[in-house]
C-alpha cells in the first residue's frame, strides 16, 4: 500500500514538471524579449572625453542648454560651458553662484546635510536676445535670477523667488519649459515635497487635489501646437480601490489659459490627463506602467509616405518587480485624439470609475483652447476641475513596444534620438541612444516597415560610466554615432561609431548601422558624415535587412574569410576547418571544378567543400535551445527513475511502520487468543539438523512445551 501511495506520488510530480515545462515553453513562445546586441563594448574599448566638474563632491550634472557649438552644464554652485566637440571649458563664460551665508546656515538648521545645503543650477532659457533666466536650489530655498549677457560676460539684473518653478532638492524630478515668453513648470512648491504642481504664473494645479495630481514624478514637458504636454508618472487614483498601482501619464494646458472667473482665476480651466498605454498584447496585456524618459517631438516618416510627429518614451517595470524595459513610440496624433473621447467619473468614493455620458458634457468642450477663459461659465470651469481623468488611454505605436529589454543588472533610464538619418538609399532611420541604470547606452535603430510594423536592431551595448553609475540624461553631439552621457558625478563625450572596426563587406552590411557603409573602392567600412554626396556609388549599405548577399564584388570578397567545412574521410593532416576565400559564385567559377576533376588518386582532398552559411533569428535560436534544454531534462528524468527502479535492492525489512506497529500491539495483546496476534516466523535454518536418537520418553532433550498442570509428574508415577 505504501509503495503504491509513493509511485502515485511520483506520478503527480511529474505531471507538475510537465506542465510547469510547457507553461514555460509556451510563455517563451508567446513573448520572446530581445536581449541580443551586435556589438558589446567595454569601457576601455571606447573613446570618451570625461569632464569631471569640482571632482571632489557631488554635482548632480544637467545640461540646461545646447547649441551647435557649445552645451551649458549645470552643477554645484556653477555653469560650465563646454565645447560640444572636445568638451574642453569655456572658462571666461562660466557663472558661478553660491547660496549666502545666511541661507546655508538655515537650511543645517532644517536637518539637511553639507552637500543638500548648496545650490545646484537647474533652469536656463533666454528670455530675449541676451537676457537669460537661471534658477537654482539656493541651499532648500530656490531662487532665481535674471542675468545679462554683455561682451561674454553676465551680469545679474535682478534677482526673483523660485519656488514653483525650480525644486528644492536637485533629486527632485522636475520639468521646465519657455514657450511664448511664459514659464511652465512641473516640480514641487514646499520643503518636505508634498506640494506637487503644474506651474504657470499665476496658474497652478489644485492643492491637495488627488484627481489632478496624485504623488507625480515629471519626467518632461514639450510645446506641440496650442498645447504644452506635461509626461510624468503617478499612483492612479482610479485604481485606488483596488490597491496601489502607478500609472505613466500624459497631461496638456493650454497656452492661452488665462484663468476661470471669481474663485477659479489661479487654476487651469484646460487641465487634463490620460494614461500612456505601453504594454505587450495579448488576452491579458503585460504593462510597462512607469516612464523614466522621453525624447523630444520628431517629424518623419514611419513605414507611410506621410509626415508625422512622434515621440519616443521609456517605460519601466516597478522597482520590486522583474527588471522590465520598453521603448514605446506614441503619435502626436494619438495623443490629441486621447483627449477628444469620453471623461472619466467616480459617483462615490467606492464606487468604480465610468465614462461620462455625453449629454452631461458642458459646451463649449472642456479642455479647449479659447479666447478668453475667465469668461467661461462656473459650471464648466467646475466640470474640468472634478473630471481630469481621460477615459481613453493613448496607443503605442504599431500596438506594441518598439524594443522590450528583460535583465535582472540593469533598467533603462533615458532616450535620445538622432532622428531621420538618411542612407545610401535615400532611406531615413532614427538611431536611438538609450541610456541604463548601470551606465550603459545602448545604440538601437528603429526600422519601420511597409505594413507598419514594428523592428529594431540593438546595433551595440557600451559601457560609458565606470562603477555601475547611472545614466541621467542623453544629447547628441556633431558628427555620427557622438553622444554626450550626464551622470550625477560626471558627464562624458562618447563616440558611438563602430564603422572602423567592421573588418569586411559581410560585417559592415550586418550591422545595419545607417552611420556605416562598406566603400568598395577603399575596401573598408567608412562613417556616412564623411562622405560626399557623388561617391555614394560605390556604398553597400542594407539597414532593413541586413544582407550580406549584397558584398559581391571580388574585392569584397577577398577581404572575407569564412570558415569551410571539410568532409570527415579527408586525412587528418588536412584537419576539419580550413581558411578559404569566400566566393558566393564559386559554383560559376571553372577553376574550381578542374582543380577537383585533375586529382590524381580520385581523393577530393585538395577540394575545399563549401557549405552555405544559413543564419538563424535570436529567437529561434532562443526557442531551440529552450526546447533542447527541456527534453535533455525530461530524458534525464525518465532514464534516472527507470534504473532507480530497476538497480535498487529491496528493502530488508519491507513496510517498516507496519512491522513496528504490528509489534506493538502483539505487546499489548497478552494471549494467544488475540485475534490481533499472529504466529511469528521463526527462522529455523540454522538448528534444520535431526536431532540425535533418544534412550527413552525421559531424555533431557524431550520437547519440555508441556503444560505446567502436572501431567508429567503423572505419567512418570504410571510408568514407574
């Protein structure tokens, strides 16, 4: 009974491995993440211009401003200003300004440390043709100042509060933007930074209001029309009854907005939101739900001959779950047309939250630009203020992530984009420069096809920052592949540009590279910056694909040296592989079927048998691995329990519980009569010789197993 119990116990297991095998094989199926890259560099392998600022205490690098020559650099305490090309200091223009005594000394009061008590530069617009706007932490006070610009110097022409608009702790996410000479603003407005705000003098987000703002982290803010857009992440109110989930938002204002009537004229009467959907389909979608970063408003076109406006994001997994990345590129389009569907409502505090019938819609619409906003009716500006919230979320392009990166070392944190490179072809690509939490940047081209699909290709993955410091921010520099990576402690001028190390045809056209060609006159793999117009004749470049078929040419070929495969009866002296010239027409070439057809002793063994090259995807090597992996374990399972059954010795005393047991209660039994008693088994092998013959009934060695009732004593009286 017990033996039968633990084979079905056995059987169960294996079925639970069955199907924990093909759940994992089926999942890896449904959703196979690119983690593969072209190219990996390690810091040593790279050129890269470090600048280091004071190099002694932290600086919470930003870069405020670039031009075509020059890129200001916020830090401690300073401005630098930096060439864009060699990343060498401007050391006449740089500004520097340090919180006074007294506001230092208050803020250690306060609790803050040395380093929190300094004043870290955060904005920096020009409002008019030499005249600029800077702000900074200000020792957990910001400040801001108006600076002019006179004969490469500044000078300071006025001095403002800051709060609203510049944080408080350079940690702080916060956003800035100058459109149309306003300010618009999204940090926080006390010291604790409880206070979060959409800020535009004197408008601002409702306090305390968690439908407008729910404990946001800003991420960016870009002008796009009439609108400005505000990208950050929260805790969504809308699923509060269900539990703490964040949300990755998009919300937008209008430039125009002056205000509401009476009560309403420090608020916005455009404010709305909507949640950004990036998240892998399927009948139970699998969301990126926090943005860390995005790109600027691109134009170009993807996969239609139409213009359009895009803007790239990366999302992330939260902090306690499985390391998740995503690239998710929305359309502008998307976006506006979010904000024209229905409202989101909430009858009661537990109740759910449901669209609003269009009936119960004020017109004019909420949330549209007009002339004048303090004229707007009260209901109206009270309709807006209770119902942010968008019942629409807005789409991914082509309906799912760009590129999903699953990695237990790193997350990503931030995005550039060297938009609209054009090729060989007269084909444009945008090369995106995606930074990580351990400081790497990867370099990934996007590649949209006809029917509008999504592709990239991970062209590399470089080490920049050194000791696993993460990537804040990311511009572009001039020239191709050049990219500038901020750190809190310092910012590098990387070259990102791999064409020179590509040693063949074959290498350069893989790498799908829209900053590489492979130049058949030069023989070598050249950067497209450098290259004049009239040479791109002899350019081989194939970004869609990849196909190395395209290197025909003998002088391509030449420089290529795949390795050939020789049949196993050649001699040994020979060996397996051997280094040939590769000539995809070689089956056209003469020569070598007369080299073949002349030997001598009919041995092929001068004839180089070449194979074709067959080059599978990741993801089917991936699947066949896993699948190889998951019958080499369930052979191993099946052989392993067959001679465990086989080749294992019997136990000596069989169902041991049951022997202890019977044992036990023969003990407690007493008598014979017992029906729980049992003959016991003695072994009588030992003593199986006869024994010897006996002189009478009264031999000592007669049977004694009589009662003890006198009988015997009886019997010897009757025979005496």
């Amino acid at each position: 009974m017990l033996n039968a119990w633990r084979r079905s116990a056995r059987s169960h297991e294996v079925l639970m491995y069955l199907i924990i095998i093909i759940a994992v094989v089926t999942s890896c199926h449904a959703w196979s993440p690119d983690n593969s890259q072209k190219v990996i560099n390690e810091i040593s392998k790279l050129r890269t211009i470090k600048f280091a600022g004071n190099a002694t205490y932290p600086d919470h690098f930003i870069i405020l401003n670039q031009d075509a020559h020059s890129i200001l650099l916020g830090g401690r305490n300073h401005i630098y200003n930096l060439s864009v090309y060699d990343f060498s200091e401007i050391k006449d223009s740089r500004i520097e300004w340090q919180s006074s005594e007294a506001i230092s000394e208050m803020c250690s009061v306060k609790g803050k440390s040395e380093d929190d008590c300094q004043n870290y530069i955060r904005i920096y617009v020009e409002t008019e043709p030499g005249q600029h706007l800077i702000c900074g932490t200000n020792s957990y006070k910001p400040c801001c100042r108006h600076y002019a610009h006179v004969n490469g110097k500044y000078t300071v022409v006025k001095e403002v509060e800051g709060i609203g608009v510049c944080p408080y702790n350079p940690e702080h996410n916060s956003t800035a933007v100058y459109s149309k000479g306003q300010m618009y603003s999204a940090t926080v407005a006390d010291f604790s930074g409880g206070d979060p705000l959409i800020y535009r003098q004197p408008q601002r987000t409702e306090y305390s209001d968690l439908k407008q703002l729910n404990a946001p982290n800003f991420v960016s803010s870009v002008p796009y029309g009439d609108f400005i857009f505000f990208f950050f992440r929260e805790t969504a109110v809308e699923y509060i009854n269900c539990g703490k989930v964040i949300y990755s938002r998009v919300a937008r204002v209008c430039k125009d907005d002056k205000g509401g009537p009476h009560q309403f004229r420090n608020g916005w009467t455009t404010f709305l939101k909507t949640r950004l959907n990036c998240s892998v389909p399927g009948e139970y979608p699998f969301y990126f739900d926090e943005i860390q970063s995005t790109s600027e408003i691109i134009e170009g076109k993807y996969g239609t001959d139409l213009s359009s406006h895009i803007i790239y994001g990366i999302l992330t997994t939260p902090s306690n779950a499985i390391g998740g990345s995503a690239i998710c590129a929305y359309n502008m389009n998307d976006v506006l047309e979010s904000f024209e569907g229905s409202f989101k409502h909430q009858d009661s505090i537990n109740a759910n939250w449901l669209p609003v019938s269009k009936d119960k819609v004020p017109e004019p619409r909420p949330g549209q630009c007009v002339r004048d906003s303090r004229l707007l009716q009260e209901n109206h500006v009270n309709f807006i203020k209770t119902h942010p919230l968008m019942e629409n979320a807005v789409p991914a392009m082509f309906g799912k992530p760009l590129l999903i990166r699953v990695n237990f070392h790193y997350r990503l944190t931030a995005v550039v984009v060297d938009s609209q490179v054009k090729t060989v072809n007269d084909e444009v690509f945008d090369v995106l420069y995606v930074g990580t939490d351990n400081g790497r940047v990867l370099k990934v081209v996007n590649i949209p096809t006809v029917n509008e699909t999504a592709k990239t290709v991970v062209i590399s993955e470089n080490v920049i920052l050194p000791n696993g410091a993460a990537v804040k921010q990311l511009k572009i520099a001039p020239g191709f592949g050049s990219v500038v990576v901020v750190g809190r402690d310092e910012v590098r001028l990387a070259k990102l540009n791999h064409c020179s190390a590509q040693r063949n045809c074959r290498e350069c056209v893989h790498l799908q590279d829209p900053h590489c060609a492979w130049n058949t006159r030069l023989e070598t793999c050249i950067s497209l910056d450098e290259v004049r117009h009239n040479t791109k004749r002899d350019l081989i470049q194939d970004i869609l694909r990849g196909d190395e078929s395209k290197c025909r040419s003998p002088q391509d070929t030449r420089k290529m040296s795949p390795k050939i495969i020789v049949p196993n009866d050649i001699d040994n002296d020979i060996g397996s592989e051997i280094e040939e010239d590769d000539d995809d027409d070689s089956q056209d070439d003469p020569s070598v079927g007369e080299e073949c057809e002349d030997s001598d002793d009919g041995n092929n063994i001068n004839c180089a048998v070449k194979q074709k090259l067959v080059i599978y995807t990741a993801e089917t090597l991936q699947i066949s691995v896993i699948v190889a992996a998951v019958v080499s374990l369930l052979l191993g399972f099946i052989v392993g329990y067959i001679f465990s059954r086989r080749f294992h010795p019997p136990s000596q005393y069989p169902d041991t519980p049951f022997i202890e047991q019977r044992n036990h209660l023969e003990g407690l039994s007493g008598t014979q009569s017992n029906f729980l008693s049992r003959p016991k088994t003695i072994n009588h092998v030992i003593n199986s010789l006869p024994p010897p013959p006996k002189k009478d009934n009264l031999d000592a060695s007669k049977d004694h197993n009589i009662a003890n009732d006198g009988t015997l004593q009886k019997i010897k009286k009757t025979y005496i």
